[in-house]
C-alpha cells in the first residue's frame, strides 16, 4: 500500500476522521509477534506479573502492585523522553500503539474501550509498530521491573494469561486487574493452570461479573475481589485489597481515578490521567502515577495539552454528524468518527440525548448513556459487547472482508448503526414490558 493513502498531511480532517488510523492497516500477524515477543521480555524472570486494563484504571493498578513490590521504574527517562517528542514534534499520532492492547475492542467494553481501539484513534507517542533504533532510553523500559505489566483488553485476557503461563517462573504472582471476561469458559484453561502452578493469583475488579463465572474463578482458589461498579474503580478496590501502606498520594490518585472511571466529573485532573493514559505507552504511564500520582509533571502537562488540540477538533466533527433516533422512551444520538467517545456522548447528552452511539471507523461503537438512560450495557451485549449500566462498547459481527469496512467507511457505518439501533428497539420492548408487568402487579 502506498504510504501517502494512510498518511493524513494535507487531508482535510473531514476526511481522515472518518477512516481509522494506520495502524487499523498494520496486519495483526505482525501485530502478534510484536505482541508475543513484548510479553516475552516483560514475563520471564518477573517475581510478579500484572495483566491489566491499558486505560489509567488498570494502570494506576498496575503502579500499585509496583509501589507494593519496590518494583517502580525510574521516572526520569521517561520524563526526558516526553521532553524530546516535544521538541521534536511527533508526527505518529496514528500509529497504534499495541503495548496497550492488540484486539479490536472494547476493553470491557466500556469506557475502557478506547484502549483496544489505539487503530482507530490517537496512539500512545513513542510506542509505534516500528522497531526500536532510536536513542530513547524507555524502549526497554518493559524488561526492567521484576513486576513485569501486559496491558490487555477483554478480548485479549485469554492470550495474555496464555502468555504468562508460558514464560513466567512457576512461584510468581499474578495479579489482574480492571478487566472482567464474558465468559468463564473461554479463560478456563489458563487460568486453571496458572491457580496450579502460581503462587498465587489476585484479581481486582469494578465491573460486573456473571455470577457464574465469578464463582468459577474463586473456585480455583483466585482471591477475586469486585468493587461496586457504581461507586469504585478498580484503583480503589486495589488500593484497599494490595497489603501495603500506601501513603495519601495513592489513595489521591485513586479517587481521581475514579472521578472520571465512573464519569463523575467533578475532579479537572481526572480528564487529564484518562488522556494521558490514552497517548502514552503502558510503562510510562504506570511509571510517572507511580512517582506523582494524580498530580501530573510540567512535561506531561505540556504534551497532554499539545495533543489536545486535535482531540477538541475532532470532537468537534463528531458532534457536528449526530443524528437523533426516538426509540420507545428515549432519545438516542448517533453519530460516527475517530473521536473520544466520551467528550462526544456528553456533549450529545447536553444537547438533550438520553443515549449516545459513537461508531468508529475501525468498526466498533460505544455506547454512553444518562440518569435516564441506565440500559448501555443491555443494548452492547446484543450486539456483540458488554458494560456498565451507563457506559459499554461492542462490535457487531458484520465485517467478513475489506469490502464491509469500505461499505462502512463511505456511509458512516450506517450498517453499524442500524443493528445498534435494532438492538436499542428490542431493549426498549423489553423495559416497557418489564413496567407493565410491575404495573399488572406481576
């Protein structure tokens, strides 16, 4: 493929918003032997592994697990790293960034969703798909710790406790963290020989769990722990769950966490751990909350805001396209683009939305809901997705070739959209229903 058709100088940001970003073209071949070679380096010889959620809930967890082992990297390569991008400029911004997660969706399908779509958006600066033979001092920063961090998604959770059954020692520690499977079956294997050959196994979590399936992976003796998922994130049931005296700063940093995991919003730092999150590699991030928690280094400032400009265009772009759906009770918004998903529904929801359907271009869609609204993850698991009450993702199963996808970029993922739409219908039936039912005393 000619390069110039995937690079985005000169295009207008009508256009390019509405295809995914390069590395949705990258071949997941590829993707996976960097991926499995990346695990490799940071799994062997760790005393501890952390598979975690690559948004800044698992990570933050991930910095505490590290915190608890003495096991946090220096910050200070990386902040002279984030100092050079901005002087140099970076002109990646649409790499995908795969050290947070190679699958195409919906870190547990809600919010955390941005992180398994690094194709379909802004990527993490400084971890691209190209080989490392720059000067960087952090390129290696993932075979440092002994508390070795893979960053998954819940399609991935399956490969990467794969990964540490492989390469880690028999007597490590595992821990996982913000991530919620859909099913037990699917993770079964794995983590059954891991609850054997480990030392021990911790999972700390704030979505919610299938009964059966959690009850599953505490049979195998795994410590699950399952915060409240409309009251903590999984920063704060690792906070409380980790035996480690961890000073203010954590439990700072995982209330600011919070304020923007369940959408809050009262806290302004909280916009800037999740966006930082989002354009940084795993070990950066994990490194510099660990050393100054919610409160964010000049230098991190500084490069959060320079990629901020862009993210305020596009969602801009993204609003501008919002069509509005009556379906039963509700008003949905719908609307299609590389945008974040998040700054978009709420300002959808402002503008007098009960729902709001965010379609990306690499084909999956987030879905965002409001107090009048608590049915996000109802409508996202009948197509092929999962979440929180008021914030889910999926991806419908509508794509078998490259055709699909042209089909779905030239028309704005109308094909997409139809069969969330559909899938909202069926949901408003059934809750109208349900009200019926309790009216008639049933």
């Amino acid at each position: 493929m000619d390069d110039e058709l995937i690079d985005e100088a000169g295009i207008p940001r009508s256009r390019y918003t509405r295809l995914p970003g390069k590395g949705f073209f990258y071949p997941d071949s590829l993707d996976e032997e960097r991926s499995e070679r990346r695990a490799k380096e940071a799994i062997e010889g760790s005393d501890a592994v952390v598979i975690a959620d690559g948004d800044a809930d698992g990570l933050a967890c991930a910095a505490m697990v590290r915190e608890a082992y003495d096991a946090a990297l220096d910050v200070a390569d990386f902040e002279a790293a984030i100092a050079a991008r901005l002087a140099e400029g970076d002109d990646d911004e649409d790499e995908e960034a795969t050290d947070h997660d190679e699958d195409e969706e919906a870190t547990d399908h809600d919010e955390d969703e941005e992180a398994a779509d690094r194709g379909d958006d802004d990527a993490l600066a400084g971890d691209t798909h190209e080989e490392d033979e720059s000067d960087d001092p952090t390129d290696d920063a993932h075979t440092r710790s002994p508390v070795g961090l893979v960053a998954a998604g819940p399609y991935s959770l399956d490969t990467s406790l794969e990964r540490v059954l492989a390469y880690a020692d028999d007597d490590v520690d595992l821990f996982v963290c913000d991530l919620c499977p859909d099913d037990y079956e699917w993770i079964a294997e794995p983590l059954e020989a891991l609850a054997e050959e480990a030392a021990s196994v911790r999972w700390f979590d704030h979505h919610q769990w299938d009964e059966e399936t959690a009850a599953a992976v505490r049979d195998l003796g795994v410590d699950l722990v399952i915060g409240e998922s409309d009251e903590e994130c999984t920063a704060d049931v690792a906070l409380r769950s980790l035996d480690h005296a961890f000073g203010d700063r954590w439990a700072e940093l995982a209330t600011v966490t919070r304020d923007h995991d369940l959408w809050i919003k009262e806290d302004p730092r909280s916009d800037d751990l999740a966006d930082y999150s989002y354009w940084a590699g795993s070990e950066e991030y994990a490194t510099v909350v660990g050393a100054y928690g919610a409160d964010l280094p000049e230098t991190v400032e500084a490069f959060v805001a320079d990629r901020r400009v862009e993210k305020e265009a596009r969602i801009d772009a993204a609003v501008d396209r919002a069509v509005t759906h009556e379906v039963g009770e509700w008003t949905v918004a719908v609307t299609y683009g590389r945008c974040s998903q998040n700054e978009v529904a709420e300002a959808l929801r402002e503008a007098g939305a009960d729902a709001a359907v965010i379609v990306k271009p690499a084909g999956s869609a987030s879905i965002r809901g409001s107090d009048g609204f608590r049915h996000a993850h109802e409508v996202a698991g009948r197509v092929n997705g999962g979440g929180h009450p008021q914030a889910a993702g999926c991806k419908p199963d509508i794509y078998d070739d490259m055709l699909d996808y042209a089909q779905h970029w030239t028309t704005e993922g109308q094909a997409c959209k139809r069969v969330i739409l559909a899938a909202f219908e069926a949901v408003a039936e059934e809750v109208a229903a349900a009200e019926t039912g309790e009216e008639n005393g049933e």
